[in-house]
C-alpha cells in the first residue's frame, strides 16, 4: 500500500480535480464547515498530498498532517509553501501508530484514507480509540469509508465486467477486502451500518453521517460530460449534491461514506 502511494503521489493530487471527483471534494468541506469548530487545532490523518490541509490551513486552523507516504507528504509540503501557507507537523507514519501523539490535543479530526485499507476490525478499532484519545472533549471527527453499495452502483458503467459472475455482484450488499492482485491497492469496502456500529463500539457520538457523491453518485460519464460541456449545469449540481450529502435517500448509495462524531 506505502508503495501505491509512493508512485502515485502527484495522481492523487489531481484525483480531486477531476469532474466526478469534485463532487466528494465540495462534499467533505461543507461537512467541515458545517461540523468543525470555527478555529482550533487539527490533525489530517491520511492527508496525502495535503489537499484538504491547504483547505484547513486557508481557514486559519492549525494544521498538522498525518501520511503513511512521504513522497505524498512531501508533495503537500511544497505546495503548502507554495501558497505561503505553514503547517504545524508533517508526521510520516502509519494510521496504526496514532498512539505516538499527545492525548486530548486536537479540537477537530480528519481520517480520509485509513479506514479504506485495514481489512481487520481490530486494526480499524485501535484507529478510532486512539483518534478519540486525542481528540479534546467534544472534539469532532470526520471518518472517511468505502461503500459496497455504492461501488456496487457505480459498478453498472465504470466496472460491469467484473460482474459475469453473479457471485460478485452479491458480494457487493457486504463487506469486501481485496488485495493488489484484485484492486488498486489493499482495501477493505463496508456498508453503512456496519461502520456506524463499529465506530460507536469505541465510544463515538455519532452525529450525522453522508454520501460524498451525493445524488450524482454513479453518474461520472454523464457529469464528466456536463463539466466539459455545460458547465453552468454541471456547477448547480455539484452544489446541490453537497449541500444534500447527508440526506437519507442518497447517503447509503455513495461509493465514499463520511460519518461525523464526536467525542463525548
């Protein structure tokens, strides 16, 4: 996984600048607007590149950022700079390592990566008691999945193939852990209430949880083709869908699942 990224650090900067993709980037910071303190103290664990660091960084927080990759962190670094922008920490080091920081330190949390990729719940688990133990009291958390049902969805026009066998596509209504051989990387996918109850078992208040594509999950040709072709439309859409992540009938169908806590 470390290897993936390594290779991949600049792709993953441009991952969200592409038309489908913008959708879950103005998703995830409406949540932050809406759910995180106005000034404090965050950390950026599975930052990557740092492109929702810069966003944190631009509203006056102070940022430290938490990357598994160094050529990722050293790819937000330059670029924070670039702006003129300082973070408080570049930290390369596993998401399992969290125990390393200071306890009841931070006011807001972000985990954007992570989860994706530990296929054991224990792993998972020990991410999420330790991300609680340095949040501050009633610090808040935004905890990033992969949705099978909306990878199962956006599967029909961006994978069908992988479905001749039935098999998978059954296999998509639960969780799923695949290898290099079988995906991008290491990943584990999951279904909404699954995560929600695990998150809860480390002692979590969840306060509200969203779908990142919103009702456009599913959809990238059509709105690739809008943002190339109409895109007055394309742009009412992609706000709608932002400000609507976390209605019900879309927030279960996402490929990307944000579920924001707090810490009690």
């Amino acid at each position: 996984m470390k290897g993936y990224y390594d290779e991949n650090a600049e792709c993953e900067w441009e991952r969200l600048n592409k038309p489908y993709r913008k959708i879950e980037f103005a998703s995830t910071l409406y949540l932050i607007d809406k759910y995180f303190p106005k000034e404090g103290s965050i950390i950026d664990v599975g930052s990557g590149p740092g492109r929702y660091s810069i966003e944190l960084l631009k509203k006056g927080y102070q940022v430290s950022l938490w990357e598994l990759s160094q050529n990722e962190l050293d790819l937000a670094k330059d670029k924070i700079q670039t702006l003129g922008l300082s973070a408080k920490a570049y930290i390369c080091e596993n998401a399992l390592n969290l125990h390393l920081l200071e306890s009841e330190n931070y006011d807001a949390l972000l985990i954007m990566g992570p989860m994706y990729h530990l296929w054991h719940k224990e792993d998972r688990q020990k991410v999420l008691t330790e991300a609680m133990r340095v949040l501050k009291k009633d610090g808040v958390a935004i905890i990033a999945y992969l949705n099978s049902w909306g990878i199962l969805k956006a599967g029909v026009t961006e994978f069908p193939d992988t479905f001749s066998d039935i098999r998978n596509v059954y296999g998509y209504l639960g969780e799923q852990a695949f290898d290099e051989n079988l995906s991008f990387t290491e990943v584990y996918f999951t279904i909404p209430p699954k995560a929600i109850e695990e998150i809860k078992e480390v002692g979590f208040e969840v306060i509200s949880y969203a779908g990142a594509e919103g009702y456009l999950s599913g959809t990238k040709t059509e709105v690739t083709r809008l943002y190339e072709e109409k895109r007055d439309i394309y742009d009412n859409f992609v706000k709608v869908a932002a400000e609507t992540c976390e209605y019900p009938q879309y927030r279960d169908a996402t490929e990307h699942l944000h579920i924001v806590v707090k810490k009690k």
